[in-house]
C-alpha cells in the first residue's frame, strides 16, 4: 500500500491539554471548545449553523500507533481486545471519530459540544449527522 497524505483543515482548542484529563467519549462530560479552521477552507463552513450535529474526523497525534489490543476502557479486569474492537485512541491510524453538536460559529472558529479532543488535536474532516432519509 501507499502512504497517504492528509491535510488538516483546523486544530481543536480546548481547555484539556494531556490525553489522561479528557473524559473517554464526548458524551461522558467533555467541556464545550473550538474548532479553528484553517483560512483556506472557511468556506467550506459555509451554511453550518448553530444547532447542527457534526461528524467531526481528527488526528489522535498523542496516541500510541503500536497498540495492536488493549483492555476495554483500559479496565484490566476487562479481556484484552484488538482496538479495532474498540474506540481506544491508541491504534495504527488513530483517527478519532467525534459527534458534536454546533453551538456558534465566529469566523473561522465553530464552538462545539461533546468532542474529547485534546487542545492542538489537527481536525481532518466535518461532515453533517444525517437526518431521516426523506429529509436528504
């Protein structure tokens, strides 16, 4: 296989600086935070507005690329499992999958609610939480 090249699009700002102070999922008490686009894609904000749930893809770049299995919620009263059993952050890609809810937009900043991201994480990706088909 080749090597892939990835862009990020923003960094996350956020009051959690180290991986062992953010909670394990956003909905587990994440503190609401920024997402700051980079100038060349502000446009591809376009028509977010306050209220949407995002899909919101990350780089994980504090996370161990050499796990290969980890005990569930790091519990090693739990069997290990592969991480592609799990949502552990450590993992050979470690791509971090958020949803959030959009609380305000201010530029090319987006305020957000319930990502667990860590201050400095790159964001590669936003997409729209799909709604029911007849809406599409």
């Amino acid at each position: 296989m080749s090597d892939l090249l990835l862009r990020p699009v923003g960094t996350v700002s956020s009051p959690v600086a180290r991986p062992e102070d953010a909670v394990r999922q956003g909905d587990e008490g994440a503190p609401d935070c920024w997402i700051v686009l980079d100038a060349a894609v502000v446009d591809a904000a376009a028509q977010i507005a306050a209220g949407d749930r995002m899909i919101v893809l990350t780089w994980l770049h504090a996370a161990d690329r050499s796990v290969l299995q980890v005990h569930p919620r790091d519990d090693p009263g739990r069997p290990l499992c592969g991480v592609f059993s799990t949502r552990a952050q450590h993992r050979p890609n470690p791509i971090g999958l958020h949803t959030v809810e959009v609380l305000g937009l201010d530029g090319a900043r987006l305020h957000v609610r319930g990502l667990e991201a860590i201050d400095g994480t790159p964001v590669l990706d936003l997409k729209p939480v799909l709604g029911p088909v007849e809406g599409r």
